[in-house]
C-alpha cells in the first residue's frame, strides 16, 4: 500500500520519536509536580517543548498554550472568544454578536461556529469561489463593526489551497474583529508569522505535521491581549486556559516536530513540488477524464485534488485501491455523501464523489510517485462510468 493520505495524517518523523523516548519510562514523571527537583527538570522540558511552537510561527512561548490537537484548539478559540465577550462585556466587544466563517473551513469550525447560536451570536458561512479562494465581495459585504470574529484555515485540508490570510486579517482588524486561522495544515508546509499576518488566535496539530497525535497547540496573542472563556474545568493548567496534566512525551515530540517543520519547510516543498509539476503535466494532457479541484497558483506542494471525469465513485476507488488515498470523506464507504468542501466550490455532487486527494510526506519516494503517474495515464481511467 503506497501512503498518499498525508493531510490526513504524517507517520512520526524519526528524529520526534527519538526525542519522545526517555519521557514514557526513564524521564517519566508530572510536569506540573514542581515541589521537587525532578518535576522542575519536566517542567523545564515542556517550557522548551513551548519555546520551539512559539519560534516555528513567531510568536512569544508564553502565547502557546498546548491542547489536544487542532479541534480542540479551533473550538477553544471560536466558543471561548464568543463565551468570554458574552460574559465579560467590554465596550470594544458590546454589539459585536456576528461570527464569520467560510463553508470550506473543517468541520470542527463550523460546528464551533454553529454552536455559538445557543449563545446569542449570529454564525454566519461565507462562500467561496469555485477556485477555492475567499470570495472578496462576499467578505467584504459581510464585514461590519458587529463581526466579533473571523475563522479562516490557513491550508484547506481537501484541496490544498492557501488562503490569502494576511489580507483577509487586515480587513477583519480593520472593522475591530479579532482574526482566527486554522493553521493545521500550514506548519511545515508555508511560512507562518503570526505577526507579519496579523493573526490573534491560530491553531496547530501536531499528527499533521510528522509530530505524535493527541497533541496540538492554541497561540493566543497577548499584545494587545485577546481574552478567552476556558471550556475546560480544573486546576488551572496552560495560564487557565485549558486545565489537564500534560501528556509529557507528545508535548516533547510535538516541540521537535514543529522545530523540524520550521527548518525543512522549504526543502520538503521544493522537493514535492517537482511531483505536483509531474502530475499536473499528465492531468493536461488528459483533461477529458481528469481535473484538478482548487488554485493552481496558490496551494501548497504536497497535496493535488483530482476528480475523474470518467469514472464513477466505486469505479474510482477500484482504480485506486493499492494506494491509500482519501476524498472528503472516509473512501471505505460506497454511500458517503460527497465532499462539501468541493460542492461548496460548485463541482456536482457525482464529480465530488469521484473525486481524491493525494498528498505527499517526508517518507514518500520517487518511485510510489511514478506509480501514479502510470496509473493517471492509465486507460482504466476512461470510460467505466
């Protein structure tokens, strides 16, 4: 089985599992027991984990505060802005009830979003255009001095598309909104600054980016300071913001891996953009029976979303079965629906059905690409619908 299904989630690099290593039996312990030496010499290690989040997206390490992974994160920032402006009014947050999201987001943001209604805030789902990209009028009409916050993703997570996510805050900040980015997909794929973006709240995952799963992280900007409600209760872990012990060895592995993701981003993109190129040079030439699905300029090197004009989805699965490969939603099911992501960019129901996402790792070798090339000029790709 040829792994292509990265966006779902990265192996482990070997240089993060070697970090975690002495934390699960040699250099076990709680990192919040600082009375002795040991537990300060753990908590040392997590305060070094938080320093390497904080350098890969240039922020400072106390704006890091470590959660579960990226749904964790997205929820924290989305309820908690909306519950701490609902419970503590300020008069920069009084009349501001409007929470705007795009309908490409994750589902753990729309939901978030959704959920706020019980609350008294008014979600609201903006379009996108059939490139997925931000639908700039739409944006722009609905962007008022009532818009408390705006979620948008840095990387769609289906079609690898780049938002342009320092205009989009610029304009939010403009009205007054405080700006939400969903960062999953972007470490180790682009540059994050959350300064030079103007980003006040931004989540990362730490299985996305060849750290452990169960880990992830929430910056949250302190200057000038945004507020958040805990959802949450207990002994006041993370400056409040999220109580737990902290898994010490993810914590470790996702410190290493988000050092690594900042050092090599360049290289692992240059390197897989030679086999998007590749691909993309046999979808042109068979633009009968294949399409690439988002921007061709702006999207990130490891990923290609691909519908097959010919074929219909169990035929497509067939073709693909000795790859491991996803659409938007789990391909093991012939009755999934299809993705909303694609529909939501205008592609028919039965073109987002026959329609998969490749995208690429570290671990990928020049070979298992060739074997895609072979199967995309392949004649089973016509036909069979």
């Amino acid at each position: 089985m040829i792994y292509l299904d990265n966006q779902a989630s990265t192996p482990c690099d070997p240089r993060v599992l070697e970090a975690m290593a002495p934390f699960w039996q040699r250099l076990y312990g709680n990192p919040h027991s600082i009375e002795h030496g040991h537990g300060l010499m753990l908590a040392g290690k997590v305060e070094e984990a938080r320093a390497q989040v904080a350098t890969a997206v240039g922020a400072d390490p106390r704006e890091i505060i470590f959660t579960s992974g990226a749904t964790e994160a997205n929820n924290l920032a989305i309820k908690g802005a909306a519950l701490f402006a609902q419970q503590h009014p300020t008069r920069a947050s009084q009349g501001r009830g409007k929470i705007l999201t795009f309908a490409t987001e994750h589902k753990c943001v729309l939901e978030s979003v959704k959920a706020t209604a019980a609350w008294g805030f008014e979600p609201i789902v903006l379009p996108v255009g059939n490139d997925g990209l931000v639908d700039w009028p739409a944006y722009k009409a609905a962007l008022d001095e009532q818009v408390l916050l705006v979620s948008a993703m840095a990387v769609n997570n289906e079609t690898g598309v780049i938002q342009p996510i320092a205009q989009m805050a610029e304009a939010a900040k403009a009205m007054g909104a405080k700006f939400h980015c969903d960062g999953a997909q972007a470490l180790g794929k682009i540059p994050l600054d959350v300064e030079a973006l103007g980003i006040d709240l931004l989540s990362l995952s730490g299985h996305k980016a060849y750290g452990p799963m169960g880990m992830g992280a929430l910056y949250v900007r302190r200057r000038p300071r945004v507020r958040l409600q805990p959802l949450i209760s207990g002994g006041g872990q993370e400056r409040g913001l999220r109580s737990g012990t902290l898994p010490l060895p993810l914590v470790v592995g996702f410190g290493k891996a988000a050092e690594l993701a900042a050092q090599e981003q360049a290289q692992d993109a240059q390197r897989m953009r030679g086999w998007q190129q590749d691909i993309l040079g046999v979808v042109a030439q068979r633009a009968n029976a294949l399409r690439v699905n988002g921007s061709l300029d702006q999207r990130i090197a490891h990923n290609l979303n691909i519908s097959f004009l010919q074929l219909d989805r169990q035929a497509m699965l067939r073709a693909w079965s000795g790859f491991a490969v996803s659409s938007g939603s789990a391909c093991s099911a012939a009755d999934v629906e299809p993705s909303y992501v694609l529909t939501s960019m205008g592609l028919a129901p039965d073109v987002a059905s026959a329609s998969l996402r490749l995208s690429f790792g570290r671990q990928t070798r020049d070979d298992e690409v060739a074997q895609v090339l072979a199967l995309l000029k392949s004649p089973a790709l016509e036909g069979s619908s």
